[in-house]
C-alpha cells in the first residue's frame, strides 16, 4: 500500500513530466518558491523538448526524453504531459515505486484514484495507491467556494458560466493568443493554428470533445469532478464553458440552489473564513474579482455574494482564480506537501 | 396623436443626436445602406462635436451643436446621446412635431412609451406619443431568442450570463481596449481612463451603477426590459453582465425553465424559423456562433440548443449578436421602417 509507506524519506527525488509546458514550468517554479525538500530534480518531455535547458535554483538541469529509466529511484513524479502520456507510463511510474500526482484527466474518475483539492478533500489522499489526481482546473476553483456552503447547508442545483483564459490551452495557445492579438492590431488576419478559431478579440464555447449530451468533455469533467470531490454524485449541475481572450486566470459565474434560502451575509462570512479564497467585494465602488487581480497568485478570489432575484433558495457569486497556479501546479505541490505531513 | 399622424409625407427630415458616438455612425451607415427615405440630414452633437465632418451618400455633412432649433421642421430624431441629453430634449423635440427613437435607457420603463424589437413586439408601436424606446442591447439580442420560445411554451424562469463588448461603453471603449491591449503587448503598463479598469486581457463585471439589490444597472435593465417587452412583468430572471475584451460582438449564455420539458428539437425548428436570427449549430465539429461571427451583421446567431442535465424543464442554448448594428442602431432603424410601413 503505497498510502502507507510513501514517502519513505526526505528529501524527495521528484521527476517533472510535461517540465517545458505552462503547468510543468510553474511547478518548477513552486517548488523552489515553496522550498519543497527536492533531493534530486528530474525533468522530463518529449523528444521536442528534450535539450532545453532550465535553470532552477541556481542549476542548470535539462530536460531529457522520458523513458523507463527515467523513474528509477524517483520518489514523486508531478505529470502534466496530457492524458495519453500519463496512461503511457502510469504502470512503470508505479513499478518503479514512485508516486505519480497526474494534472492530466486521464484517471480521475476512477474509484480508486483520489481526486483531491487539499482545501477541500484531503481526507481522500489517505487511501491513494500510487496515483493521485489534481481535478480540472474549472473545478478546483469552484469546488474551493462551493464546498465550505455545501457543508452548512444542502444544495439542489449548480449553474454555472465560465470565462476561461487561453492558458488551460497550454503555453503555445497563450502565446498565438498574443501574437493574433497583434495581427489584428495591425489590421492583418489572424491566422490559428493552435486554437480552432482565433481568440484574438474573440471568444468561443471550449473547444474540448463534444459528448453525445450536447456538453463538452470541459463542461462534463467539471460536472463529474465537483459530484466526486464533493461526494455528491448525483448533484444537479449544468456548466457552460466558454474560452476568453484572457491569458491566465479563469472566472466563472455561478449560481447556487439551495434547499432553503441561505443568507448572503452567512454566505460571505463562511467563504471569508475557508482556506485558498480571499474575498473581494465591494458593492458601493462595483469592485469585485478580476483576472488582472490573480494572475500569478494562489488565492481564488470570491465576491459579490448576493441572492438571486429569480429564486428565493438561490444564491449568486463570481470568482476569478489563476488556471496554471492554484488552478493546476499549485494544487499538485499542495497534494505533495500532504503527502509529507501525513507521514512526518 | 403621433401615432395618427406620423409621418405626414416621405422622404423624411432627420435628426440624428449623437452623430459621432459608435452607435450614431452606425445609425448614418444604416440610413445609406437599407436607403431610408431621407429627405434632410441633420447631424446634431455636443459642443465637443460640433464641427465634425462626415460624408454621407457622397454629400459633405457637419456635425452642428444640438439646440431648440435643430428641431425645427424635423420629422424624425434618432437619438443616441445618452438619457440626459435625450431627457433635456424630450419635450423640445416632440414639441416641434418630430417623433424621437430613442437609444437611451431614459424613457423604456415609463409605462406609455412603447419599447420596442420589430420582430418580437411590433404591436406596441401603434400607440407611441411620440417617444419609442429602443431596448438595451443585451435585451434585444435575447429576446430574439426567448419570445418565439414563450410563444409555444410558459417560461418559468431565466437565468442568463453575458460577455459584452467594448462596444457597449461607447467608441472611446473600443479605442481604450486596442491602445491598452497594445500597451500590454509591448510590456508597458496599460493605464485605462474611459473603463473603470483596464480590459486588455482581463474582463469585469459590468460597472454600471449597482442596485441595493446587488444587481448592476444593466442587470436590472436587461431583467426589467425583458419582462415589458414579453409582456411578462413578473417573469423570474436573473442576469449577470460580464465585460470582456470583444470588440463589437455580445454574446450570452442562456439558461431557460419552461413549465414542461421542451424538446431541443422542436426549439431549433422554432428558433431557425424565428426572424432576425441565424443559427450556427454543429455539433459534431463544436461550432457554434463566435464574436467574429456577427460583427458588422444584421442577424443574431443561435446555437448550441440543448437539453440542461441538471433540470429536466430548462433548455440551454448561446447566442452572439453585434452590439453597435442589432443592439442599438438596427434596431432603431427597424423601428423608423415599421413606423413608415404602419401609415403606407
């Protein structure tokens, strides 16, 4: 049982699958910030990227093709190289003894692979075996304010809208977002190639799968990861995806239906007080979250918490929260860190 | 009467208040472009304006600074100057025998004033004093959309999200977002004077004056026009008003609760028989209407149409709409047509 012996000692030996990517970048990054006991630091991609060179900490590590080899001895492997290599390579991580926290989608509907947001869940981490899933970025966000209400009170209905930067897209999207942006600035035609269309003062539904449901896989994963996290598995909940010409920080328009009315006052005292959000609202100036004011942070910003005029047991709120940080690489470090605590 | 006697004679003298804004030069590109009966020009602005040349159907006009006496002998003034200015010269305007269509949201909820989208409520124009308002854009552009559903089908409530562009904050919005977002682009730090914050990038919730209700004024606006001009005055609806760095382009996502379960199927047929709108649906490529879709269009685009899993009553479906042209100035020539049309 991995839950039991993992880890064994600190400091870590810790490979980064996926380490030229938005989120694999901002890992390296986190654990240097957030002094993660690093004994060794691996990084590993594909042939594309094999050769490039990053400096962490004051050291020049490269970052080699992966391979089986590339797992031995490694004690933690932080994946986000998509699903296909995460399936790819989960049998040998494990073999090799490593645990894997996978950013990818590929194993977090399964029943035995915890799908965790620290704040939220962590009780889940403690029957892992060997995989643990970081949830969607959408998901941690709303899961974040949802789950603290959701305790106090029982819910019979989520809508929510989203406004999800080019950056759950990965780096490449980020970057045609700005280069189309010129393009149209200087009155030449956009040309995507990353993105189906051009973002570039644009905006479109998510572009991810079309389910037989007429959702998409963004909207359905969202749907599905808030029902498990949350252990709520048949929540009604509707959402509706839609990329914006933002670069890293999502927002999402939520509305809440509760069995009973729920006062906004409670509402915002219970969110002031739960871990990971940090509140801004301020109804007299019209001053509430933006992604300007997260991009780069590890907060989730919450506000204009108000009741819903349409429906007495229903309660409103927006949120704007950083889709590579908490939405991803800090969600998977926060996931490592329990790991350590659990066992210190 | 007005409504008895409007107009005497065609071609018509016409005022346009407001004839630099974004929505006023759309308004002169219309008249020109559907050839309105025109039988005088008058471009009437503030003293800011006044002086500002524009050619018109080849002939050189200049923009003259609005006083009593531009409405002498006019038949028709399309006002698109805000509601203080429309409300200085409500009664001046009618007082000189001239009807006035009015962008402005001062005069939609008085209860003898007509609000009007000529594909939804025509009949309400037949008993205007004078005045007709034109709706706010967000409220056209759904409305499209929800009165021909309402007309098979009791709605019992509304939930809607939207990503408004530039656009709706005037032409010195849409400048401020291409200048910031070049400003960004290039490194410097964007420095917003016409937006409350900047949009480069980055969306907010709409800054309109909030309510006590914790509902912006758009908000409400888009709430309480919907209800007039449906006919519904206690239709429960709940919006939210998102402003994102689009250009022209509005679009929403809609969440509607009938009394029973409606099929998509019979929705789409409604709607793709429904005038003023388009719809853009494909499933199996996820293509549905974008931003890019509708600028500089008259048709409102539809699509994505679809079951809501988390409510078996409520349909959920998309929408994109050129703010400037069928959010305002269209509209508002649509009106003027039906007015000659009424007393051919």
């Amino acid at each position: 049982m991995f839950s039991q012996t993992f880890p064994k000692k600190t400091p870590l030996k810790i490979a980064v699958l996926g380490a030229s990517g938005a989120v694999g970048q901002e890992i390296l990054t986190l654990l240097a910030e957030r002094s993660f006991p690093v004994e060794e630091l691996r990084l590993l991609g594909s042939s594309r990227s094999a050769g490039i060179k990053h400096i962490w900490k004051g050291s020049e590590l490269e970052i080699q093709e992966v391979s089986a080899e590339s797992f031995e001895n490694v004690d933690l492997v932080l994946a986000s190289a998509g699903g296909a290599v995460s399936r790819r390579w989960r049998r040998i991580i494990n073999a090799a003894g490593a645990v894997m926290i996978d950013n990818s989608s590929a194993f977090r509907m399964e029943g035995d692979v915890p799908l965790v947001i620290p704040e939220v869940n962590p009780q889940a981490l403690s029957d892992h075996q060997g995989i643990i899933a970081n949830p969607n970025c959408t998901t941690i966000l709303l899961a974040l304010a949802l789950a603290p209400l959701a305790k106090i009170a029982p819910i019979r209905r989520v809508v929510v809208s989203t406004y999800q930067s080019a950056s759950g897209a990965g780096a490449k999207a980020m970057e045609e977002l700005k280069e189309l942006t010129k393009d149209v600035l200087e009155g030449a035609t956009p040309v995507n190639t990353v993105l189906p269309y051009s973002l570039a003062f644009n905006l479109f539904l998510h572009n991810s799968p079309m389910q037989s449901n007429g959702y998409c896989e963004e909207e359905m994963k969202m749907v599905n990861e808030t029902r498990k996290i949350m252990q709520m598995p048949d929540l009604p909940f509707t959402a509706n995806c839609v990329r914006v010409p933002v670069l890293r920080a999502h927002s999402e328009a939520v509305n809440v239906e509760f069995v009973e009315p729920f006062s906004t006052q409670e509402a915002k005292k219970i969110l002031s007080r739960s871990p990971g959000l940090a509140i801004i609202e301020d109804f007299e100036n019209n001053r509430f979250p933006m992604p300007n004011d997260v991009a780069g942070k590890d907060l989730v910003a919450v506000g204009r918490i108000r009741q819903d005029i349409s429906n007495p047991n229903c309660l409103e709120f927006w949120l704007c929260g950083d889709q590579i940080r908490k939405g991803a690489a800090l969600n998977a470090i926060q996931i490592a860190e329990l790991l350590l605590k659990a066992h210190e």
